[in-house]
C-alpha cells in the first residue's frame, strides 16, 4: 500500500505559524542576548580579572555607566526618529559643563547653576534640531554644530582648565542614598523617564513611526519637524544631566576633555539594538548597551590594557554585537 504525502502549501495556517514561531523565537533571543551576555562577562571576569569584583569597580563601572547611559538613553529619541546619531556629544558636555562650573562658582548655588547648564544644552540641541527638521542629514549638522561648540568653548576658556571654586559643586557626585551614588540614581529615573514616553505617549508612537517611514508619518499628520525637536530636546536635556554629573566628579574642566564620549555613546545605542534607520529601539536596551560598554573597558583597564588596544577591542566587540543584532533583526521581520 502506498502512502501520498501531500505538500503543505506555502500560504497555508501550518507555514505561517510555524514563521510566527521563528520570528518570536529569534526576537526573544535578540531581546535577551545582551543582558545574558553581561552577566557571562560579570561571571568571568570576577573569576579570572583580580580585583574587579570589589565594591570600588563595581562603583566605577555604574558610575561610567550613568554619564554614558543618560546620554544614550536621550539619543536613542533621535535615533528612533530615523536621525541617525548626534556626533556633538562631547563638545555639548563641554560646554554644559563650563557654565555649570562658572555659574556655580559665581553664586554660590549648585542647583542653580545645574539648571543653567542644562538650559544651555537644551539651546544649543534645540537649534540643531531645527535644522536637521528642515531636512539637512543629521550626521553634517551635528558634526559641524560640535565643531562650533569646540571651538567657542576653547576661545571662551582660552584653552585652560576651568576648575572648581569650592568642593561644594562635587556633592552631585558624591551624594548617595543609602550607598547608591546619586548619578546611578539620576540614570534610573531619567531612564524610566525616557522609556515611559517613547513607549506610552502620543509623541513616543510617533517617533517609532516617523523612523519607521517617513512618508507614512507625513501622511498620518505627523510633522516631522515637531517630532525632530522633541527628539532633540530629549537628547539635549540627557546631555545637560550628564555634564553636571561628570564635571561634580571631576571638578574641572577643559574643552578637548572627554574624546571618547561620543564614540562611546553612539556604541551604547548600537550596542542596545535600536536600528540604524529608526523606528525600532529603546532607552533601556541603550543603558544596558552603556552598562555593557563600561564593563568591557573596566575590565580592559584592570588588566593593563593600552588605550589603543582598548578602542581597537571595544571596536571589534561593537561591530560584531551591531552585525549580529541586525542580522537576528532581519530573520525576526521576514
């Protein structure tokens, strides 16, 4: 007796839930990865690296993370809206933290003169904003709004250190509750912040959308423009936080400081699997990228490793987690 097998057809319920099923699959792993791959990295290097799992590293590693992570967390509102990166970060936190030096140093008042530096880097975003909104490629704009920013700043300094006055102007750094330093605190809440309206709010919906299709969004009624800003403001008031953050720490500042905080960034977005090309991401996938960034070079400094081999590994390991995470992205839509 001969049995006929009888092809599934390639339209029929049987294929399309088995395609459901690969898609959740591969998202699940995509979505998990990171976080997994953080905690093998924890697991490791405190077998193998001496001295990484001690309360100072782990204290170093959340506060690298909080300056970066508030960052990328605002970033990734820009990315999403399908703007690509902001390659100005550094000059930004430049500045937003000479104003929170000087300003401190002349009245006296901490929370003043933070409220200051954040005002300047919501300025200064927000006119970047306006001009990429009107169609201008993010990448130019940003780059030679940081170039700008630059060189103001070295003018305005004349190049020299701009230091403290008083001690008084570190206490955002070396606040804590409970043991948690006050920046690893400042991450969370923005962070939850960011993600709840990027997640559950009208202008969140829209700028997944407007990254999504740019041409769908117009026609919805969604003005490009308006999302572009409010993307940048997002951005802007992260830069602001983080440069009152990392200056308290260091209590001075100078205008080429801090050239590998931009790369880092934009690594921490990539690294947390939102999309290139926008419409796909979140703030938190960005603080865990952050989180994971930070443990890597930590880990990189505990074993003497040069700084041109840092960048050279850190590089290698971002491309890699990028290509991978737009791979499994990929197989998930197909």
């Amino acid at each position: 007796m001969t049995t006929t097998t009888t092809p599934t057809p390639q339209g029929s319920p049987t294929v399309f839930q088995e395609r459901a099923g690969l898609r959740r699959t591969v998202d699940t792993i995509r979505t998990s990865a990171l976080p997994i791959l953080i905690v093998l990295v924890f697991i490791i290097a405190s077998i193998t690296v001496p001295q990484f799992f001690t309360v100072e590293t782990i204290r170093a590693i959340l506060l690298a993370t909080s300056v970066t992570g508030i960052i990328a967390a605002g970033m990734t509102a820009v990315t999403l809206s399908g703007n690509l990166f902001s390659l100005g970060v550094t000059a930004s936190v430049v500045l937003s933290g000479v104003v929170y030096l000087w300003t401190g140093s002349m009245t006296g008042n901490i929370f003043f003169a933070a409220f200051a530096a954040i005002v300047t880097a919501v300025l200064v975003g927000l006119v970047q904003g306006y001009i990429v909104g009107l169609g201008l490629n993010p990448v130019v704009v940003t780059l030679g709004a940081g170039a700008i920013i630059y060189g103001a700043t070295a003018i305005v300094t004349g190049g020299e250190v701009v230091a403290a006055s008083s001690n008084s102007l570190g206490v955002f750094a070396t606040f804590s509750v409970f043991g948690v330093p006050l920046p690893v605190i400042v991450l969370v809440v923005f962070t939850a912040v960011a993600w709840y309206l990027t997640e559950h709010t009208t202008i969140g919906r829209n700028l997944h959308l407007l990254g999504s299709n740019k041409n769908t969004a117009r026609n919805s009624g969604i003005s490009p423009m308006g999302v572009t800003i409010w993307a940048f403001l997002a951005f802007s008031v992260g830069i602001g936080v983080a440069a009152v953050l990392q200056v308290s720490q260091t209590l001075q500042v100078q205008a080429d400081n801090f050239g590998e905080l931009t790369m880092n960034v934009v690594a921490a977005v990539l690294v947390g699997g939102t999309a290139v090309t926008g419409g796909d991401g979140s703030p938190v996938k960005s603080v865990i990228g952050a989180l994971f960034i930070a443990t890597i070079t930590q880990i990189m400094v505990l074993v003497s490793i040069p700084q041109g081999v840092r960048y050279f590994v850190l590089g290698v390991v971002v491309v890699g987690l990028v290509v991978i995470l737009h791979l499994l992205r990929k197989a998930s839509s197909r």
